[in-house]
C-alpha cells in the first residue's frame, strides 16, 4: 500500500489527499459527497477507511451516532480533527484499534486501488468483512480498468476482479453506478466548468496559495457540481459506485 510519508507529503502540498488540481478536487469533492449521502441512513457506528482530512467522517456523522477516521497518514488525521472536529468523530491512526470495532457501515473512497498487493488487499477486504455487523454495508468508489494496469502508487483493478475480492471475503455486490471521470469520461457540466477563464485562474492561484483563492474556487464548483445531474448516470466511466453487503449472520 502507498505509505504514510507519501500521503503526509500530500497533504502538506495540497492540504487533503484528493486531485492535485485545485478545480478538480473541489468540484469532485462536492459530487463523491453528494453520491454517498444518498446511500446513508441512520446508524450507530461507520468506519471511513482512508479517511484523508475527514470530509466523509463529517458527512457520517450526519447519520452514525459513532464515527471512525483512519488513515496512514498522521498528518492526514490532525488536518482531519482541525477541520472537522466533532464528539462524534474519532480519529485513529492505529489499525488494530480500527478492527477491534463494529461497524454498520464501512466506507472507502479510492482507497483500494492504492493497495497494490493483492494479497493484502484479500486480507483488508476480510477485515472488512469480520468488522461489519450482520447486513452491514461497504460502500466503495474506486477506478478500475478494461485489464489491470499498475501505476507505481496505485493499481487499477478490473470490474471482475474486484467483485470477485469482495465476494471471496463474504461481501455480495448489492448496487453500482458509473461515476464520472473528470479526464476519462467528463460529464458536459464539468467539461463546461473547467474551461471557465476564472475556474482556470482560480485553480492556478489556489495552487500559488494566494489567500482567498481556494475558497473562491470551492464556491464556484460547488455551485456548478450542484446543477450536475450526470455524474451517477455514466455507465462507461471508469470510476465505478459500489455497495457491498455482508453475506450471512
């Protein structure tokens, strides 16, 4: 898996462990919220699984009673509690405390294709699973490809291949959607966002770190992902919405 030195480095130079394009993470940022939200329902505990800076902790804990972050990255998590601190909302840095729980839900947003090995991906994938409750959900989002292809830090998995991971481990595939790509398969609102002269200006200062850039740009793609009605209806897209359940008691 991708270590805790890479993720932390990230974390410093763009402040989460999203797109390094500062247009496209907050755009994206906005629809994967939005699309897991829609998933949610009341529930005492849920795991976000590579938590990054805690953005789906916080949307969690709009539904869990209990919420726990983890990631490898201890910088990742002290961004996360700053951001969004909550009595709700533990952030863990410590795996074994992780899987000492229950959960009703698990989510993992892009996570998985950064587990390289798939080996240890089998044995997560397991954990998973002995972690959730009886009808407990996963619900994944993840990039796949035609064949699997490596790219240094991650691994791009085939459908099959994953669905076949999660299955081995007791977790049945329940739902999927196509989620848009923003380089790959671009809805029409993104590609007309993106090519805004101030989207593109924003992007470059946000990156320069001018003060006020980012937020400026993060109203400005929330306004415009808000009035995106194609995001989850891309069946060709390689980024795929996932719900896994638990098989049996």
């Amino acid at each position: 898996m991708s270590s805790a030195a890479f993720w932390s480095q990230r974390v410093r130079r763009y402040g989460h462990t999203g797109w390094s394009d500062a247009a496209t993470y907050a755009y994206d940022q906005r629809l994967r919220l939005k699309a897991v939200s829609w998933l949610l329902k009341p529930m005492a505990a849920a795991l976000d699984y590579g938590c990054g800076v805690g953005d789906f902790c916080a949307l969690l804990a709009t539904r869990a009673q209990r919420v726990v972050g983890h990631d490898l990255s201890r910088d990742a998590l002290l961004r996360a509690a700053r951001q969004h601190p909550s009595t709700a909302i533990r952030y863990e840095p410590i795996a074994q405390a992780v899987w000492s729980q229950r959960y009703d839900l698990i989510l993992s947003i892009t996570v998985l294709q950064h587990v390289v090995d798939d080996g240890e991906l089998q044995a997560l994938l397991e954990r998973c699973a002995d972690a959730l409750q009886p009808d407990g959900r996963m619900i994944v989002l993840e990039t796949l490809a035609d064949e699997t292809r490596d790219g240094g830090y991650l691994r791009r998995r085939t459908r099959a291949a994953l669905v076949d991971a999660f299955a081995r481990a007791g977790l049945t595939l329940q739902s999927r959607r196509g989620f848009y790509h923003p380089t790959e398969c671009p809805t029409p609102a993104f590609a007309a966002y993106r090519k805004r002269f101030v989207v593109r200006l924003l992007s470059r200062l946000a990156g320069w770190k001018l003060p006020g850039a980012q937020a400026m740009l993060t109203r400005i793609a929330n306004a415009a992902a808000d009035a995106d009605t194609e995001f989850l209806a891309q069946p060709a897209s390689p980024t795929q919405l996932f719900v896994f359940v638990r098989s049996g008691a």
